[in-house]
C-alpha cells in the first residue's frame, strides 16, 4: 500500500507528507460516496489534489470511474488491509456523531473504566501528578476520536498518570479496533506504567509501556502521528516536556495534544514565546478542559492546546543532550505543611523530605498517635536546602542562531555595507563592542565577526542565494532579540527569517 502511495505522491508531484494521501483514503473509506468539493471541505485540502487524487485512483483501478468520488472493492480491501480499518465497526463510531449516541458511548467508558481508576497509584507530588478527573480523560479521548485518522496512527502519552492511555485503549475495544503498535506510554513512574501494562493485559490488549526519564538523553524516534503531555508545572518542566515530544513527533502532519495550568499573563507570554521559538502552530487552544483531583496549584484546572509541528520545528533542547535543570515544583519551591488532629491536637508535618507528602496520605495512613483521620491545616514553611552546586546547571549564556533569507544580494557581497549594518545592529541592542574583523570570498561573500564584551556576533553570506546566516552568542540576559531581528531585517533587507534560541552551558 505505501508503495503504492508513494508512486501516487510522485506522479501528482506532492509536496505534503505521505499521511495526507492516507487521509484522503480513509475519508473516501468512511463517508463511502462524496464529490471532490465535499471531501476537500473534510479533509481541508485543496481540489485540485483531491481531483488529482481522484485520477490516480482510478488510474490504479482502486476508484470507480463514474462522476461521483467512489473506492471500489479494491480501493475498500487495500484500506481494510493496509491501514487497520479491518476491525473498526463503522456503524458504531459513525453514531458517535449524534449526541446521545456519544453521551452513551461516554457513560458506557465511566462504568467500564470506574473500578480501575478506584485502583490507580497515589499520586506523587514530588513528581508533580494531580490525577484528572475521569471525566477529564474521557473528553481527551473523544477529542482525538473526532479524526477519522486515529485508528492507524501511532499515540505516544508522554507521562500518564491521568490514564488516558487505558480509556483510549477501552474506546477502541468498543469500536472493534485492535492494533497492538498503536498506544504507546513513556514515563518515570515505574508503578504507574506496572499498573497500565497489568490493565491492558487483563484486557487483552497491548499497550506499549516504557520507563523513560526525559532529562536524559536518549532514541526519541520520529514516529509518532500524536503525542498527548500533561508536564510538570514550571516552565522548564514545559519546556523539556515540549522539546522531547518534538523529537518524537513523525512529521509536520503531527500534532501534540499539551495540557498546562492557567497562568499570569507575563508566564502566559513565556509560553506562547516558547511555542513560537520552537515554530510549533497553534491550531486550537480549549480552555479549562482539563479538570484535577487535588490540583491546588493548577486550581484543580488546565487548559490544553491542540499544537501542529510544521517543516520548520525544531526542540529548544535538542534530543542528544541531557537537561539537567530543575523541573518539578517540589524541587523548584520546596515546602512542608503543617495539619493539627483534632482529636489529640497532634501537629503533623507533611512535604518536601517528609515521609508523608500529601494530606490524602495523611487522612489515610492517620495520625501517628490516636490514628484520627480530621485535620486541620496549620500553615506552611519552605525549605531552604542546601545547594548542591556540582549537581546544578552552570548556564553560561544563550545563543541566537538566525537565518535571512530573501536578502539584498548587493548587500550581501559589500563588505562595507556587511560592516556597516553589523556594527549599527550591535550599538542598536547595546552590544559592547571590543574589536571586530571582516572578509571578503572570492568571487563573493563575506565573514565578519564582532567579539563581544558579552561574548560574540558573526555573520557568513552568500549572496547568490540571498541567504545570511548570523549567530549572536551572550553571556547575561538578553531583551533586545526582538530590535536584533528587527534591525537585520530591514537592513538587509530579507524576506523571511527562521530564528532559533539554544541554552548553552553544562
């Protein structure tokens, strides 16, 4: 089938991924008879591809030749066979469509899915879990059953202690589908992914489970259609998160389906930075969607964004390097908190380096002298620990790695007017310049750099691309990245630019 696919990609000359053409199959599979017009409106595609699609198809005898858009049962067995739609009852998943149909398909899950999550592992705080509602896990897996694609895609949860991944996985018995290389869960919780992998056996189905701690670094092999995170509450935690689900990510048709707490505006802002650095798209934002048990810190709530990788996406931290900064809150804001009984006025401490951590454990394992289970809440202290200076990262500085494009040839091979720009875009973000030296290629192009008392700034050209490619490397905090961009922009005169931001240190 893929061979097939992709001598259909050649002959149309397509530039998208292979996964749209598989789109278009699994649209025409399921919605059985539609015009071009129509399966372009389904699909969002252009109709010049879906006719041309729709040619080829018939070229290969798998569409009936007639004016309406067909597979014929050749085109039905290739999809059947190839894409794992052999067993999905379509009657079933097409009543999903109406509203009480998938109330009922919700409130068959809850009942089947109850007793297991009576079962689950306690959450560990120092790991940052609030476990969602089972409502909340539901509604996440409804979300990605809205695309018909779900069943031959591959879904990694990046961190599962919401167990998400079994609802999905009791969806897809209901529906009749079966694939044990679809679900995938990668986390550092060891009892979690023991109790994931004893359900879905007891189940009779697979999930693929393995233990993985993302800071260090490791295979994040580019083979998944859809990566769900729910990642600790701080920004590096985000980031990391972020950065590994990228590297995971099959293609620019991938999408990550990211839960994160509300947060101030100006932390709002360092999101939405992040999203933009790494040039990940933001196709849907659903606010409040997800909801927690014991969340304080989130206020029991999350939003989740729907983000598409494009051709253009790259992770801040790239697979092959370890990231060694602090990510959990615990670590980040240490605190203990202290719970009087009310029965023997007993004061009990419970958090950061306690052997009790949460005031669910607390109720349930009761005081250690009348064994009461009412308390009251007393207050807070944080921790000031020592710091461990070897075992901290040593931030050095950040790079700013641009790449021009579309630029003023003319420009571009003037070493003067390189000089001129380099040294006026320094002294315009407040660069302490210390010397700086600039060459010229025969028969064009040129070199310069600026040594920094901050660190350094280089450019290398070549103008009968119309391509620059700069690199500004600063020791201390920069706030100046949006006139950098700015400047060189409109002084060479480029087009399009791509940027991307590196942490360096050890």
């Amino acid at each position: 089938m893929n061979n097939i696919l992709h001598s259909i990609k050649n002959n149309m000359t397509l530039t998208h991924p292979i996964e749209v053409l598989e789109k278009l199959l699994i649209y025409l599979y399921l919605y059985n008879r539609v015009s071009s017009k129509a399966l372009s409106l389904k699909s969002g595609l252009p109709v010049p591809i879906v006719s041309a699609f729709k040619k080829e198809l018939i070229k290969l005898e798998l569409a009936e030749n007639k004016g309406i858009f067909k597979l014929n049962s050749a085109g039905i067995n290739y999809i059947k066979n190839n894409l794992g739609y052999h067993t999905v009852n379509i009657e079933h998943y097409f009543s999903l469509l109406t509203t009480d149909n998938r109330k009922n398909f919700e409130r068959e899950l809850i009942i089947s899915l109850k007793p297991i999550y009576e079962c689950r592992p306690q959450v560990n705080v120092m790991l940052d879990q609030a476990h969602a509602t089972i409502e909340t896990s539901i509604r996440r897996v409804m979300l990605l059953l809205n695309n018909p694609c779900i069943f031959k895609q591959k879904i990694l949860f990046l961190g599962d202690d919401d167990l998400t991944s079994l609802v999905l996985m009791m969806a897809f018995k209901k529906l009749g589908h079966y694939n044990p290389k679809s679900i995938f869960v990668k986390d550092i919780d060891k009892a979690l992914l023991y109790f994931i992998k004893s359900v879905s056996e007891q189940n009779n189905f697979v999930i693929n489970t393995e233990y993985r701690d993302l800071k260090y670094p490791n295979e994040y092999t580019k083979q998944f259609d859809i990566i769900l995170t729910d990642p600790p509450y701080t920004l590096s935690g985000l980031k990391l998160f972020l950065s590994r689900a990228i590297s995971f990510s099959k293609n620019e048709n991938s999408e990550i389906l990211l839960s994160f707490g509300q947060k101030k505006p100006e932390q709002h802002r360092e999101i939405q930075k992040l999203f933009y650095e790494q040039n990940l798209f933001i196709k849907n934002i659903h606010p409040q969607f997800n909801q927690y048990h014991g969340g304080s810190i989130l206020g029991n709530v999350s939003d989740l964004y729907v983000l598409s990788v494009t051709q253009s996406t790259y992770p801040t931290i790239p697979e092959n390097s370890a990231y060694s900064n602090k990510i959990y809150t615990g670590e980040l804001n240490p605190r203990v908190k202290f719970y009087q009984c009310k029965s023997c006025h007993n004061t009990m401490i419970i958090g950061y380096g306690k052997s009790i951590l949460t005031i669910e454990e607390l109720i349930e394992r009761g005081c250690e002298q009348c064994t009461g289970t009412k308390f009251q809440y007393r207050g807070q202290e944080k921790v000031h620990s020592p710091t461990n200076t070897q075992s901290e990262t040593r931030q050095l500085g950040t790079q700013i790695v641009l790449e021009m494009k579309g630029c003023d040839s003319n420009k571009l091979q003037s070493i003067s007017a390189i000089k001129l720009i380099m040294l006026d875009v320094a002294r315009k973000c407040n660069l302490n310049i210390m010397t700086h030296h600039f060459h010229e290629f025969e028969p064009w192009g040129v070199s310069g750099v600026l040594i920094l008392a901050e660190s350094h700034f280089t450019i290398h050209t070549w103008p009968e691309y119309c391509y620059a490619a700069l690199d500004l490397f600063i020791c201390h905090e920069f706030n100046q990245k949006n006139t950098l961009i700015t400047q060189l922009q409109a002084q060479l005169n480029s087009k399009e630019y791509e940027c991307k931001i590196l942490q360096r240190g050890f």
